[in-house]
C-alpha cells in the first residue's frame, strides 16, 4: 500500500482502518499492516463501515468514531450500537 497519501506522525496512539477493494489496513504511527482477517466482499460502504467497527469492538477498543452525512448510516449504528 503507498503509504504517501496520509501523514502517519500525525495518528499519534490512534489506529486508522481502511478499506481498498476487499483488503483493510490499520494504519499507526509506525506504519500500516493489512489486516487479513477483516478482508470481506461487501460492496455497500454503509455495511463495510459497521463490519469494521464491529471487528474494532471484538479487538477490544472502547470507541470507535464513524464520520458520515448519511441518514442511513445514522440509524444503522443506532441498530448496531
């Protein structure tokens, strides 16, 4: 993965996951690692983002911040939550 595209010091001790077809990268501070486990085949942006932040929850994270405009996603994560 070209890791030119983000600015990494500035993750500090966050995790950044990020999708490209069906690979997910985290991505930290030090570098990026593709996470094979989180590969999946869902096409709809709004599915895949709950997918990872489920996964986030199993790994034991207490928070997970998802950033969207959408109605749709709004209710989702409140279905989710």
């Amino acid at each position: 993965m070209d890791e030119g595209w983000v600015q990494r010091e500035k993750l500090q001790q966050k995790v950044l996951c990020t999708t490209m077809s069906d690979k997910c990268y985290r991505i930290r501070s030090d570098g990026s690692t593709e996470v094979q486990k989180r590969q999946c085949q869902q096409e709809e942006a709004d599915g895949r983002l709950l997918l990872n932040a489920g996964h986030a929850a199993e790994e034991g994270y207490e928070g997970v911040v998802v950033c969207s405009e959408d109605t749709f996603v709004f209710i989702m994560a409140l279905a989710f939550q």
